[in-house]
RNA sequence: GGCGCGGUAGCCAAGUGGUAAGGCCAAGGUCUGCAAAACCUUUACUCGUCGGUUCGAUUCCGACCCGCGCCUCCA
C-alpha cells in the first residue's frame, strides 16, 4: 500500500510520489508574527509535521521551506502602536513561535525563510509579471491584473468568468481594475515603513512571498503545498496565479488543507476571542504539551476538531496508558522463548498503523491498530504467554508510533529528584514494607508523589515514573 | 447565493454493501497490606430525517433538516 492524500485541486484522494527522484519539495504556510500563535494554528502545524515525519517513514527524502510572514499590516499597526521597528517587534513573536514549536516537537524544516530577508526577489518577480502584462500600477501599488490567468479559481473551485468579464472599471477612478486584483506591491501609508525599490518604494503584498520563496528554494513545481482551509481562498488561489503566471507551469502538484480546530462549534480565531494559546493551556492549566499534541494530532487532519478541555484529559489519559504500557516492556521480566503467535501480532499491528497512516494520514486508525495491540499484549503478558522473545517486536511497534506521534517520553522537568535519589527512597520504603510498616512505606510514597514520582508495586519488584 | 467540510454510543472518533474499530468516562469483577498498573464483563437492535435501488445499506442514489467554514485579514 502507498501514501495517498487528498488533493484539493482534484478533489480525490490520490496516490503520492514526488515528481524526481525521491525527493519530496515541500511549501507550507507559516505563521504571521504579530502576535502569540493559538492552538487552533498549531492544529495545522501538527498537522505539517505528521506529514512531515510519515513521509520520511515512506522512504522519502524532504526539501521542506516555511515560511515566517514578518511585515504586513497587523504587524504594522502593533509596531508602531508599541513604538517598536518591525525587527524589534516580530523578533519577539517569532521567537515564541520556534519555542512553542520546540515544546510541541515539531521537527524544523529544512528552511525557515523570513519575507522581509526577500524583498529583492520579490520585486525582481514581480517586474517579471509585469512585463508578461499581469500587471497594472495604480495609486503607487502594483496589483495582479486577474483576467490575464483564466484559470483563475481551479483551486478554490470557483468560477469567476462571469464576474470579470463584467466588472471592468476605470483604472484611474477606483483603485483596483477588477474587485478579485490583489496587491503585489503596496504603497506606504503615511508613516508606514517602506522598502525601496524599482517598482516605487512599499511593501510586499502578502501572497507574492510564498510564490517567490518556494521558486527560489523549490523550483518552478513543487510536490506539495500546505496549510489551513482558510488559506484555500483567496490565498493560495492568488499564489497559483502569480506563479504560474511567472513560469508557466504548474505551481504545485498537490495541495493539502487541514480542517478548524473549533471552540463550542465555532472557528478558534483571535477576532472571536475565543482562542488559546499554547501558553494558557501549559501554564494556567498544567497540561503538558505532549498532550496538546496528542490531541491535535489524534483527530484525522481534514475533520474539524471541536478543542475542550475534557478532550485534553481524555489526551492525558489515553497518554498515560501508552507509557505505561511501555514502562511494563521496560522493566518488567519475561519468561524465556518465543512466542510466535504474538510475533505476527506485531507484525500485524504495525501493518494496521502503515495501512492507517498510508490512507491520507488517517491517524485515528493508526491509533486503533497500536491500542488494539497494547491491549492484547498486556493480556498475554499478564497470563505470562509474552516472552523475552517478543519484546523488540513490541519495542519496534512503540517505536514507529513514536516516531509520528512522539509523545511517549515525557518532557524533562526541573527541580526534581535524581533517579539515585528515587531509588534510595525506594529502598527504605521496600525495608519499611518488609517490616511490616506499612504506614512509614506509605508515608514515603506520598512524598515521593509531591516530587512528581508515582510508584507501582509488582510482582516483580518496585518500578516507578515521572508524572 | 456560490464553493467546501461534517452530522455514528455520555464525550472524542474509525469504518465497510452483509448486519457497528479504537480512546476517554461510568458500573461491576480479578489482582493487591493499601494504592497504582493491568485484565475481564456491561454500555449504539443502531449510524441526522424521509424516500429509492438491493436478497440485504450506516455504507450507493435522491430529497430534506441541522452544524461549521471560505467567498474581506485568518492555520
């Protein structure tokens, strides 16, 4: 079975291989930084980064670029609101950008590219469109004349013949030709910082940076290009015009959208107000943030995920069951041999989670097929049919899971007791319990729990982990 | 209005033309000094509604109802 995705652009699931060699380019959307990001974006950067990772999985080697939008408008305002150059401004939410990403564990790409380190290929880009004619001057801005890319829509799948032909007004009264132009190059605003350049001095509109960013890192024709649904249109609509306008061939083979995170049914969004930052759910409500990305990653991709907290518990606890699974192949002893039975269990399982992830990154499937086995597994342990023989198998199925989900090792905490501390402790407590104390082992349990440090006794002994 | 996504147990959620995965929660049980972990049992005669096709539909077709989103900045 092969990886296959949904193409926004066709609107089928297809099968997916790079177009040369084996090589996935790779151009996904970034955060705007003028401001925290929610975890309603996180959602579509989990998202990029089980894509990212099952396609390593696949056998595929990754050129992955994102971007970071650092000048536009809102950006603009908060700057110069706080008194602040751009750089001061956006160096402080981009930084906690790449920490909420870190603490997420998601993978960086092979290039993180700043619009504003850019300019000159933008400009240079669009002086190209221009002298193709995809372009008009008006009122110190550069827009992209639409009625010359007449397949203007194929991705949004919506058919604007009708209202261009229509619409044409006078260019030297209104500002834009057709209502469905956008901005190339922007005119300052009195105030409003300026690059100069040949085209006038401005900005970059904010569609023509991916364009000209994923070309210069990419190529003319990229495998995949992500995001969120809401970039569909008029994003992505606007970034295919300009780059096929530019080179003539096709921007991107496939396209990928990854659905809401939604509040009580509705869009997380910051003009809602009804948005959380990873901050808030870490710090004010004492989630780790395995957990948020347990959450976000375990909702299949294209299925909109209504956040709550009780779906961040229910994370929390479905974590716990998986660590402690592996806690028990870790630690606990096996009787000798092999059993066979159990070893194409596991290679049945790992099947599933091939079969799951392959379907369009169906990671609810995936899960099924890991639960399923931790499930069987505890059970022949239990009745002691699990052997020595059986732990890397089961070892290996951890593994794959981990190398997409990565919530099994918990984050480092500090100011916590050294693991030579917990086993002294452990042993006095072993001594209390001999001697019958049970009221003394039961103390230290308690005080190695304020600690973070949970204890299970077994049949075969004390083992212990970090909360 | 156009385009798109979705409606499956208390919550999250997979899925197939042949009679409903998985996770969380809840109840009971096994184990245990207690606790934890683990396991077992119970929990949708039913998959938004109404029709149609079929031997048989949650799964195909049609109509309708409801929720969310994009069409302006937006993951």
């Amino acid at each position: 079975m092969a990886l296959r995705l949904y193409n926004t652009l066709s609107q089928q699931v297809e099968e997916f291989s790079p177009a040369h060699d084996n090589l996935v380019r790779m151009y996904t959307c970034g955060p705007t930084v003028y401001d925290f990001a929610h975890i309603g974006n996180f959602r579509t950067f989990v998202f990029i980064d089980l894509l990212r990772r099952w396609l390593r999985i696949s056998g595929f080697q990754l050129d992955h670029v994102m971007n970071i939008t650092d000048v536009d408008d809102k950006i603009i305002r908060n700057a110069s609101a706080q008194g602040k150059s751009l750089d001061e401004y956006t160096e402080i939410y981009t930084k906690a950008f790449l920490d909420d990403c870190a603490k997420l564990r998601l993978e960086a790409p092979e290039h993180r590219v700043a619009a504003t380190k850019h300019i000159n290929d933008m400009v240079a880009a669009i002086e190209r469109l221009g002298a193709g004619e995809h372009t008009y001057a008006s009122d110190g801005s550069v827009y992209f004349r639409i009625s010359t890319f007449p397949q203007y829509g194929k991705l949004s799948h919506n058919d604007f013949s009708g209202n261009i032909a229509g619409a044409r007004v006078d260019v030297d009264t209104y500002e834009k030709a057709d209502a469905r132009d956008f901005a190339l190059w922007k005119a300052p605003k009195e105030g409003e910082p300026f690059w100069e350049s040949p085209l006038g001095p401005g900005r970059p509109g904010w569609h023509i940076e991916c364009s000209v960013m994923a070309i210069k890192y990419l190529g003319e024709t990229l495998d995949i290009h992500a995001g969120g649904v809401d970039l569909i249109f008029p994003h992505h609509e606007n970034e295919i015009a300009q780059s096929e306008a530019l080179t003539g061939r096709p921007f991107s083979r496939f396209w990928v959208h990854s659905e809401f995170l939604l509040v009580e049914g509705q869009k997380m969004s910051k003009s809602l107000g009804n948005y959380f930052t990873l901050r808030d759910i870490l710090e004010k409500h004492h989630y780790q943030p395995e957990v948020v990305r347990y959450l976000l990653a375990s909702v299949p991709y294209r299925k909109q995920l209504n956040f709550t907290f009780d779906g961040l518990k229910s994370a929390a606890t479905a974590i716990d069951r998986l660590r402690n699974f592996k806690l028990r192949l870790d630690t606990e002893q096996f009787p000798e041999g092999v059993n066979e039975q159990l070893s194409s269990r596991t290679t049945r399982a790992c099947r599933a989670f091939h079969d799951g992830m392959h379907d369009d990154l169906n990671t609810a499937e995936a899960l099924a097929a890991v639960f399923e086995y931790i499930r069987d597994v505890n059970s022949a342990m239990d009745s002691k049919e699990f052997r020595v023989g059986n732990v890397p198998g089961a070892v290996e199925l951890l593994s794959l899971f981990d190398s997409v989900f990565d919530v099994l090792s918990p984050a480092p905490s500090s100011g916590t007791l050294l693991d030579s501390e917990v086993e002294s402790l452990i042993a006095e407590r072993t001594a209390a319990k001999k001697a019958r104390n049970f009221q003394l082992a039961d103390q230290i349990r308690e005080q190695l729990l304020d600690r973070g440090i949970i204890l299970e006794d077994t049949k075969s002994g004390v083992r212990w982990k970090r909360k």
